[in-house]
C-alpha cells in the first residue's frame, strides 16, 4: 500500500534540478522563466530543488565540454532511481552553434542517456513546458517499471 | 586556528551558472577564495575562423543570451568602422530602443536573482513577473524572446510601427508604475539592508585599480560609463551615469535599480527622436585589412572588442573582453574578511555571467 | 584603431606599464593575435577619461613574458586565459594556473595556434 502511494505521489509531483552545462544563458533564463508567475510549472507539482539526490528529473541546457562532463555526470549518478533527463536547446541536442569549437564535445547524450530533446534556440517557456510534461509520461512509466 | 576548506559550487542552488570557488575559511571568515573556472569554455572566439564575418554576428549573440543585443551591437560596430558604413539614423535608434529592453529585462532578472540569494522569494517572483512584460516587448517586435537577432551588418532588420510604438509606449509605463512599487522594498526594507549593507565594499581606489566595470564600479562611486562615450544612436540622448559611493552589495544594486528607471526614460527619449528612414544599407565586399578596438556599455559594464581583419571574409582574430571577466578580480578582493554566509550575496553582486566570461 | 599605440619591447614592458598606472590609467584588458609563423601580438589597453592608449608587444612565443600582473592583480586572469590559449610562459605570475584555467588536461591542442599540440600533462 505504502508503495504505490510512493509511486503514485513521485509521478504526481517530481522533482526537477536544473544544470547549467556550459550554455550561452538563453536557454538557462528560459528555464527559470518557467517556474516564475507567467509560466509556473509548479502548478504541475513541479519544485525547482538545488540537490540532486531529492531530484527526479534533470534540466540541462547547453553544450558538453571537456571540464563539465565530469560534474554532467556525477550529478546524474547522484540522482536516485529512477529518474529522467531532458535536454533544452539546439546545443543541449547536438551542440548547436558551438558544435565546431575546440573545447565542445557535443550534445548532453554524449555522457548521459537522454529521454526529452527540446529544440530551439533558446527553447521557448512553452516548449520547455511542453518537454517536461512529455518527460513526466516517461518519467511515470519507468516508475512503473520499477519495484 | 585550523582553515577549513569548502568547495562553492559548480552546481549551487544560487548560482544559475556553473563557477568553483575554493573558500578557505577560519571559524566563519574566508581568507581566502581562489576561483576556478572553464566550465563554460566553449572556444567560440575561434569560430571566426571557420564561419564569416556575416554569420558571426549569430555567434557572438551567443556570447551570452542575456545582453545578446548588445553584443551584436558592438561586433556590427566594429566591422562597420572598419568598413566605413555609415549606416542610417532610423537604425541607430532602434538599436538604443532594443539595447536599453535589453538592459531593463537583464536587471530586472539580476534583482529578482539578487533576492533570491538572500532567500526573499516573493521579491523574486515580483521582479520576474515584471520582466515578463519586457520580454513580451522582445517577441512582439522581434519574434524572440531572448535571443532577438536584429542586428545586421549596416543596419537592423526588423523595424517599429507607429502601432508598437504606442504599444510600447504604454507597456513602459506599466513597467515604470510596477518596478517604483518595489523600490521601496529593495532599497529600504530592514533585512534586505540587514543583508546588504556594510557587505563586500569595495573601495573607489580599489575598483578602478582592479579593472572593475558597469555598475560595480558606478557603485564605488566612479562615473564612468561607455554610453558617455555618444556611440551609435546615444550621441542624440541625454544621459548621465548612475553612481552611488557606498561601495557594497546594497549600493550595487541601488545603482541597478535606478537604472532600470534610467532605461525606461532612455526608450522614452530614443522613440521620440526617432527619424523616418532606411533600417538597412547594402554591405558588399569584405573587411580590409586592419584591425579596431570598439566599446559598449552592457548591463553588466563595459565590454571591449578587438576585431583584426585580414582582407578576406573571415577575421584573423576577434576577441571579447566581457565585464564579468573585469569584475571576477574584484569579487576577489572584496572575499577575504566576510562571513561564509555572506558569500553568495557578494558572488551575485557582481551580476555574475560566466557564459560571457569564458566564451 | 581609435587612441594611441606604443610599440614596446620586452624589457621595457613592465617600466611602461608602471608609468601607466602612475599615470592614473586602468587596465582595460589584452587582445591577442598571431604575427607571422611564431609570433605573437599582444595589445595592452588602458584607459583614462574614456580615452584609450594601447600598448604593443610583439614577441617570440617559445619565450617567456614578463608578466604586469604584479603592477596590475587584474591582469592576472588575462595572463593565465593567454597561457592557455597560445601556450606562452609569463614569468612571475601571481596566480599560475598553468594551464588550466579553462582547459583540462585532456586538451592537448594549442587552440588559437593552428596544428600545434602539446604534450600530454601527466
Ligand atoms: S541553444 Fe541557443 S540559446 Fe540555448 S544555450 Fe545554446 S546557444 Fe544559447
């Protein structure tokens, strides 16, 4: 009984944590544009928390290079099973603009499996919110699969 | 006494951007902070190379997202001396209009993430939802929120009808009657004063010793601010910098928030002087051989540009000095001696950009 | 290029720095550009009033350059993003990162100096 309530109430309500990987700003303002007044994805039970052990999905924008993959990582191994991740903007998805500079590795699914792409250049709130919903019916499912 | 040793981010929950400083601390003092950075550090100066002197304009938009504009601004003047484009009146002032949104909808989202790092969300939520309607401005006469890309080489590409101009016009006003509502709070409000003042001073020796730039410097009381300098459509607009002496996180973002109020009276006065005309003339050819040095104001300071052309149409070399990267030994200076409470204020007080500092 | 230039040379760099600085003036930043196969330029800019002065230096990258970050603290994060980025020695740095300002180890080519890679770090 307990755990479907804990299954129940993790689909209801996750938990985001947001890194920022070497992005260019757009993307990281349009993030944090959604949890203000005008957009308030709270209103889905979505909390902004700054741990990544309390969080259940990641927000990443930006491009991968050679010094944050390290922290990319480690941040996702920290996160507790399971857990989803989305990627915002063209350089979360492929590396964008910066693809060809010396120091860029490419997109987020370089380190980490990645669930959601977003697109855009930046993402737009509307779209951000829109991966994440879409991201949450993974995220519910995989809570599903797991015992 | 023993010296702890405590790692500040890369991943903080004040920070939206990833910086690592190492604090050294005795009980609750730092002696000292050493930064790490690099997290960010794309390379993009040497994009120049492989992408044209047109198609660079997108790159450097993405210097950084929030003064994109600007940035833009300062790249197209700089090839435009070198290639002697005297471009038209109608687009000058349009790019102080845009420029100024820009630095309305930076500070705007600075002070709302100032107020979150002394833990007074529901000022944060007040500033955002403000901002919101400057960034409702950006979309509607651009098509972009953040990201605006109206500059051109020679001119802009997008331009205002008599329609969005009253628009704007009365949007402004809203803006000006939303953010005075809260000057009150941000200034004068006891714990915000209890978490601000007195903090991090800077001295005015100090800062223009160490190179600081924008309203860090202007809130040590030096008045030097690149829009005196009359670039682009800011020759016809009067202007006077916004300085405050007191040196420390309060006056810093007392500086921000009067400008804010300044940006509004500058959109007011570049929409009345605006001139019927072109937006764009044609460029052809390529940058000659020759190199030029170009400064703007950003929200964060001044910002430099080195563009060396080789005749051809790619640079030999473009470089950004971007006022985070003048304000960081500052912030460094100021560390040692305060609380490890402290910290972040002083960190956010700088209006921290470090996409734009490591490029 | 807007302001006066002053060609210097490696020996007298660190004397004309100092008379800026006593001169009131701020140090704005460095620019960086490539002269000929194994040169490198670099341009001091300062500033007093708004008015710019720039300082040139042209010297051999394999060479050490004194470094102005004991006049000017400032100037040490321009020094080490240099060493970085053209893998040139200052002497007397305060704060060396040795390279590792922006780059990690694993980067091994010289970025804004076409083909050359260094050594790997151990
Ligand atoms: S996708 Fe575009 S806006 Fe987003 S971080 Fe990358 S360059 Fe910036």
């Amino acid at each position: 009984m307990f755990g479907s309530f804990i299954k129940k109430s993790r689909a209801k309500s996750p938990w985001i944590i947001h890194f920022d990987c070497g992005s260019c700003n757009g993307c990281d303002i349009e993030v944090l544009a959604c949890l203000t007044p005008l957009y308030d994805i709270e209103r889905f039970g979505i909390i902004n928390v700054g741990n990544p052990k309390h969080a259940d999905v990641l927000l990443v924008t930006g491009t991968v290079n050679h010094r944050n993959k390290k922290v990319l990582k480690n941040i996702y191994d920290q996160m507790s099973e399971p857990k989803a991740v989305i990627a915002i903007g063209a350089c979360g998805n492929t590396g964008g603009v910066f693809r060809e500079c010396y120091n860029v590795v490419g997109g987020i699914d370089k380190v980490i499996p990645v669930d959601v792409y977003v697109p855009g250049c930046p993402a737009k709130p509307e779209a951000i919110i829109d991966g994440v919903v879409v991201g949450l019916g993974k995220f519910a499912q995989k809570v599903e699969e797991a015992k | 006494m023993a010296t702890t040793i405590i790692p500040f981010g890369p991943q903080h929950p004040v920070l939206p951007e990833p910086i690592h400083l190492t604090l050294k601390l005795e009980d609750e003092i730092v002696i000292e902070a050493i930064p790490a950075l690099g997290y960010v550090h794309r390379g993009l100066e040497k994009l120049a190379d492989i992408r044209d002197y047109h198609q660079m304009i997108y790159v450097v938009e993405r210097v950084c997202g929030i003064c994109s504009m600007i940035h833009a601004v300062c790249y197209s003047q700089g090839i435009e001396e070198l290639m002697e484009i005297e471009i038209p009146k109608r687009a000058e002032m349009l790019r102080v209009i845009w420029s100024e949104l820009h630095r309305m909808h930076s500070h705007l989202l600075w002070l709302g993430l100032f107020a979150d790092a002394f833990g007074f969300e529901a000022l944060f939520m007040q500033f955002w939802k403000i901002r919101e309607r400057i960034m409702d401005i950006n979309e509607a006469t651009t098509g972009s929120r953040v990201i605006v890309s109206v500059n051109v080489i020679g001119g802009v590409r997008a331009d205002l009808s008599p329609d969005q101009i009253r628009w704007i016009l009365s949007e402004i006003d809203g803006v000006e009657k939303d953010v005075s509502a809260l000057q009150d709070t941000i200034m004068n409000d006891y714990s915000v004063k209890h978490r601000t003042v007195g903090i991090g001073v800077l001295t005015k020796e100090q800062a223009y010793e160490l190179g600081a730039a924008g309203p860090m410097l202007r809130g040590s009381g030096v008045a030097q601010d690149m829009r005196m300098l009359g670039y682009g459509g800011y020759s016809e607009i009067d202007f006077e910098p916004i300085v405050e002496t007191a040196g420390d996180c309060w006056a810093r973002s007392t500086v921000r928030f009067r400008e804010v109020l300044q940006s509004i009276d500058l959109v007011r006065q570049a929409i009345s002087k605006l001139p019927e005309g072109d937006l764009a003339v044609k460029v052809k050819g390529n940058p000659p051989e020759g190199e030029i040095y170009t400064r703007v104001e950003q929200p964060r300071g001044e910002c430099v540009y080195y563009i060396r052309a080789n005749g051809t149409k790619h640079l030999d070399r473009l470089r950004i000095r971007t006022p985070t990267f003048a304000n960081i030994p500052p912030m460094l200076t100021v560390l040692p001696g305060c609380e490890l409470a402290d910290v972040p204020v002083i960190v956010l007080s700088i209006d921290p950009c470090i996409s734009c500092t490591e490029r | 290029m807007k302001g006066k230039v002053i060609d210097v040379t490696l020996d007298t760099l660190v004397g004309e720095v100092t008379n800026m600085k006593n001169d009131g003036q701020r140090l704005v930043t460095f620019s960086t550009y490539q002269e000929g196969e194994n040169k490198i330029g670099i341009l001091y800019h300062f500033d007093k009033d708004l008015e710019p002065t720039h300082l040139r230096l042209v010297a051999d990258m394999d060479k050490p350059i004194p470094s102005v970050s004991g006049v000017f603290f400032s100037a040490m994060l321009v020094e080490n993003e240099i060493r970085d980025q053209w893998d040139v020695k200052f002497d007397g740095l305060v704060l060396d990162f040795n390279r590792s300002l922006f780059l990690d180890p694993e980067v091994i080519q010289v970025p804004l100096v076409s083909n050359v890679k260094i050594d790997p770090k151990k």
